[in-house]
C-alpha cells in the first residue's frame, strides 16, 4: 500500500476519537446507572454529562471545521478529556479514578508524539496534585486516601514513563527503520538504475540478438530452401547414379562375359596354336616321311633298274645256258649216235668230251654268273623289300600323321568357329555396353546438369551459412555482453540484500570452506529461520570437526548462481545433523561457463521424481553442464525436474552418477534434446575436456 500521511492521520484521529466516544460512553452508563440507584442526584448526572461530552463535541466541531485529519486534534483530546478527567476526580470518591484516563491516552500512543505523552503526563500528575490539595483543604483526606494516593501517583508515573519510553523506542525503531530502509531504498535506486543501466545494455543485446535472428531465420529459410533444392536435385541424382550404377552393372557384367569370352577365346586361340605347333611338327614328320619315302622310291627304282639289268643279264644266261642245253642235248645226240658206233669209241667220245667240257664250262661259268646275278637280285630283292617296308611303315606314320593333322585341323576348325561364336557374342555384347555407355553419357550430362544446380545451391547455402556464421559469432558476442551485464547485475542485487538465505532450497549443493584450506561437502536438507541443515560434511572421508568459534566460507550454487559467505559457523545437533547459520547476506557471483565438448556416449537417465529409468545418447558435456537426446514421452515436461545420468564408457566419471536439474527441452521430431546444469562444479571433467577437446 502507498504511504499517506493525511490518511493515517485521518486513521489515527478516528481511532482516537472513538476510544474517547467509548469511554464517555461507558462513565456516562455507569453514573446514570448510580443516578437510578439513587447513590447520585440528577443535578451531578446533568453536569456530569455535560462535563463529559462538551469536550467531544467541540474535538467534533474542530474536526468538521478542520477536516479530519486535523494535526493538532491529539491536543484537543489531551486538553478536553483532561478537564474532563479533572471534573472526575474532584467529584468522585472511588479510588480507581484515577485509571479513568489510561485508555485514552494508551490510545494516543497512536501518534507516537513523546511530548504530547509527557504533556499528558504532566497535567495528570498537576490533576492528581489538584485534588489532593482540595481534599486536604476541604478536610476529607483520611489515611487510607493517602495511600490511595501514593499507589495513583506510582502507577501514573510509571505508566507515562512507559509510554515515553515505548513511543521513544518506536522512534528509535522508526528511525532506525526509516534509516534502514533510507538505506535499503539508496541502494534500490542506485540498483534501479543499474538495473535500468543493464536493462537497456540486455534491451540493446536482445534487440540485436533478434534481429540477427531474424536475419539468421531468414538465412536458414534460404538454407532451407536450397536444401530442398539440393534434396529434390539430389533425389534426380540419385535416380540417375541408380541407372547409372545399373547400367554400370550391366556393363560390368558384359565386360566379364566378354572377358570370359575373352579368356575362352584366349584358351581356343591357345589350343589352336598348340594343335597348330603339333600339326605342324606332324607335317614336318609327314614331310620327312615324304622326302624319306621319295628317297626311298629312287632307291628302289635304282634297285629296280639294277634288278633289270640283272634280270636281263640273268635272262640272257638262261639263254647261253638254253644254247648250252641245246649243243648238249647235240651232243647228247652225237654221243648215242657214236654209242651206235661201238667201234670207233675212242675217237668220238673225245671230241664228244671235250665239247661236253666246253659246255660244262659255259654252263658252269653262266652257273656262276646266274648265281652272281641271282645274290645280286637277292640283295636286290632284300634292299628293295626293305625299303618297300620302310615305305609301308612310313606311308602308315604318314597314315597316321595325316589323321593326327586332320583331328588337329577339325579341332582348328571347332575352335574357329567357337571363336566366331564368341565374337559374335562379345560383338553384341559391346554394342550393348556402346549403348550402357550412351545411357551413362545422357545420365553423366545430367548428373552434371543437377550437380550445377547442387553446385549453386551449396554455393549459395555456404555463402548463407558463412553470413550466418559471422552474425552468429556477432550474436554470441551480444550474448557475452548479456552474460556479463546479467552476471554484474546479480552481482550488485547480492550486495544490495536481494538475495540471501531465503533462496536456498533442499537438494543444493554446498561447500564448507575451512581455515585450513580443506573443502567440506553436502546436500542441503532442510532450510530453517537461522540457517541451513546437512546431514553431514565430509572432506575426502574425514568428518568435519567443528569448534565452537570456528569460523567457515560457505558457497551454495543457487541455479546459475553461485551464493558466498565468509562468517558461517557450523553447529553439531543432537539427532547427528549439521547446523549452518550465517550473520550477512552473501556475496552473489554469476556461475561459471566452461567449455562444453561433443560426445556420444550412451547414458542412462532417470527422472528423480519419476523414478524411471530409459536409455539416451550423449551430445556434450562440461564442468557444470551436460545435454543428451532421447525419446521418452516424459521429457516433454521435464524442464526444471531434477534428473541423474550415468554415461557409458566415460572413463573420467568411472561409471560414477551425475546429478543435474533441466533447464532446456527440444523436441526434435519425437527425439528430445534435453540441456541440464550440474549441481556443483566437477574439477575431473573440465581438466578431462581441456586436455582432450581441442576446438
């Protein structure tokens, strides 16, 4: 509610004025009560009323005439009610009359005016003081009046006195309030404008942020349409490196039937020239035979010619031996002739002898000769049937050499004709790769035609990306700026008092900081009125041994922030837990960024509040930071919820858990993109990631 004075004036005169109506009311009641009892007359009633209420009435004129927040009603109070109060003490004889006067002026405490109060008391002390005298002069003071008296007299003082004492205490609180906030409401403008400062720097960063997002969404349009473009150019080109690839399979598949045939007629051509090489050494020998069996043929037509000669030399010494047949048969004759001659015995008989001589000796001697002949025709005769044999035996070599030719010359022949088969066939086969080959080449233009078309689309998709590039390095660069504003900002909110204590929730992670340098440990559990509460505080195993005195740094990383404070003590309870109060508000420092390095490791991750567990993949990783994609319906929600993770084969962590909170959630076509923070800050994976992710 805004602060106005007139109106809380207004407050408090209504206020006071009413208490002042009450307690009129009820003294008015009980006298007119007595007046009935008979134990006052109506005279004193009427002036008793009139002594009452006239005051009222004129504190009711002031406030019409003055309005009512009149400023100086408390002393029209103070001085009617007070004449009022005197009226009552004079004329009554109770001893508690004096009490008559603490509710209103209990009621303007409201006012909180000290010298308004001591005024008060003053007058009360001179009205008390008054009516003693008259009593004593008028002779109607007994003893018991007088200790009446002293009893009035030490409460009334002590009763102002306290109310000096409470409205200078409030002044003081009020001061010291009004200082405090004086204070509080000097740093809220010097915040204000810091925070006006570094709202108009964010403004100015946003604004820059936008438009380049702008820009960049516009740039990652055109990406997207060239990308579409490159997609359905791509699909063309797919088609085509299909049929292409077809075709080549096609022709593949000609070229090794052709270089099967090849190989065939390799083969073919290979045996022929082997039943080549063997007709032609058979022709040789056929040849050899030949010439040798020409040989052969002089030879015997020499034999023959010699055998002729024999035979005719043979011939004619049958015919000297018929001529000798002949004389001898004569001689034959003459000898019977000259046997008839008995007598002359001696004389024919010797020239029949010597003429049967004669012819024995031709005989003999053509005998000789026929026999010379006849060796001669029998040498003859066994060179010429050798050499007719050997004719025979070459003449059947030849036989054979001939067939082993000819089988040569069919297989020659075969082979030809498989070759021309397969010629054929590898003929057709290469007019079917030309054609494969034309196909290719129609396939190849347009592959080149759309690679253009991809060419150009990429040229302009890496010349956008490039401007994307630059202004995105321009945006990080905004962002950085924002980061530092920002981080400035909660820096000067945490020295201004806006964050303290009240922000720390169970769950935080804390650190315990010792004059000896060793670092303490915990979970916060629970947060009470002064203070924080662990169940323990551990540094490597030791427990921590907490003197009276001792005094700790105690850190606690609120979200993105990290709180500081250098006055904790720490306090061992009875039920074994740790109790962690602080005097001051912490120093406020923006959390750390460290740099985050791609991994794909899977991960096991289970929602704390769930309680489930499902499989994911790693995207990257930091000191303080982690993000990974999975699809669950769950992650849907899950931004804010706490969560752990186990990372597969990360040798750093040892298979060890990590806790986080989500602070981002995308959803990729059913596949979640999910951002988290770590609890605290782990030294093994940032020196892990400098050593091993080099940018």
């Amino acid at each position: 509610m805004e602060y106005n004075e007139k109106q809380f004036r207004r407050s408090a005169n209504m206020k006071a004025l009413l208490i002042w109506i009450l307690v009129c009311s009820a003294l008015t009641i009980a006298y007119l009560l007595e007046l009935k009892l008979g134990k006052k007359t109506l005279d004193f009633v009427v002036l008793f009323i009139f002594m009452c209420w006239i005051p009222v009435a004129a504190g009711l004129i002031f406030l019409k005439i003055k309005g009512m927040a009149f400023p100086l009603f408390r002393e029209v109070i103070g001085i009617g009610y007070g004449l009022f109060f005197l009226f009552v003490l004079l004329t009554a004889d109770s001893p508690m009359t004096f009490a008559y006067i603490f509710p209103v002026v209990s009621m303007l405490i409201l006012y909180k005016d000290r010298g308004l109060i001591i005024r008060c008391g003053i007058l009360n002390m001179l009205a008390l003081i008054t009516s003693l005298v008259i009593k004593i002069v008028t002779n109607t003071m007994n003893a018991e009046a007088i200790e009446n008296f002293e009893i009035q007299i030490a409460v009334t003082l002590i009763c102002y006195i306290s109310y000096a004492l409470a409205i200078n205490h409030m002044s003081q609180s009020d001061g010291a309030l009004l200082d405090s906030v004086q204070g509080n409401l000097d740093r809220v403008v010097l915040t204000i404008e810091q925070v006006k400062e570094a709202s108009t720097a964010v403004v100015d960063g946003v604004t820059v942020v936008r438009e380049l997002a702008d820009e960049n969404r516009d740039g990652a349009n055109n990406v997207v349409h060239s990308m579409e473009d490159l997609s359905s150019n791509n699909e063309v080109l797919q088609n085509k490196t299909d049929s292409s690839l077809e075709l080549t399979r096609d022709i593949s598949t000609q070229v090794e039937n052709v270089a099967g045939m090849v190989q065939e007629m390799v083969r073919l051509t290979e045996e022929s020239m082997s039943h080549s090489k063997i007709s032609s050494e058979q022709l040789a020998d056929v040849v050899n035979s030949t010439n040798t069996m020409a040989k052969l043929s002089v030879e015997v037509d020499e034999i023959l010619k010699e055998f002729k000669n024999e035979f005719n030399m043979v011939k004619e010494e049958t015919g000297t031996i018929e001529g000798i047949t002949s004389q001898t048969n004569l001689l034959a004759l003459n000898a019977s002739i000259e046997a008839a001659r008995a007598g002359e015995a001696g004389k024919g008989f010797a020239v029949v002898a010597d003429e049967i001589r004669n012819l024995s000796m031709g005989t003999q001697n053509s005998s000789t000769r026929i026999m010379d002949a006849l060796s001669h025709l029998e040498d003859t005769s066994e060179r010429m049937t050798r050499s007719i044999t050997m004719t025979l035996e070459l003449i059947n070599q030849t036989l054979e050499k001939v067939t082993q030719v000819n089988d040569s010359v069919n297989r020659i022949a075969d082979d030809s004709t498989q070759m021309g088969e397969n010629i054929q066939v590898v003929d057709s086969a290469m007019r079917e790769v030309e054609a494969s080959n034309e196909n290719m080449v129609d396939n190849m233009k347009q592959i080149c035609d759309v690679m253009e078309l991809m060419t150009e689309s990429i040229a302009n998709a890496d010349f956008t990306t490039k401007t994307m590039r630059s202004k995105y390095e321009e945006t990080s660069h905004n962002v950085i700026n924002i980061e530092n504003v920002v981080g400035k900002l909660i820096e000067e909110l945490g020295v201004g008092g806006f964050m303290s204590m009240e922000d720390i929730h169970p769950g935080m992670r804390l650190i315990l900081t010792g004059k000896n340098g060793k670092e303490y440990t915990s979970e916060v559990t629970d947060v009470v009125e002064d203070g924080i509460v662990v169940e323990n505080l551990t540094c490597d195993g030791e427990v921590i041994k907490a003197a009276k005195g001792d005094v700790y740094q105690l850190q606690i990383i609120v979200d993105n922030q990290l709180y500081k404070w250098e006055d904790a003590t720490v306090v061992q309870t009875k039920d074994g837990t740790y109790s962690i109060t602080v005097e001051t508000k912490p120093t406020v420092y923006n959390r750390r960024k460290y740099r985050r390095m791609p991994l794909e490791n899977s991960c096991s991750i289970t929602l704390t509040a769930e309680q489930q567990t499902f499989t994911g993949k790693m995207v990257n990783i930091s000191a303080n930071g982690f993000a990974f994609s999975a699809r669950n319906e769950l992650l849907m929600g899950a931004k804010g919820k706490a969560l752990t993770i186990r990372v597969t084969d990360f040798p750093v962590l040892k298979n060890a858990d990590i806790k986080g909170h989500v602070i981002r959630v995308t959803n990729n076509d059913g596949e979640f993109i999910v951002g988290c923070r770590m609890l605290e800050d782990n030294k093994d994976i940032y020196e892990y990631v400098e050593q091993n992710y080099k940018e």
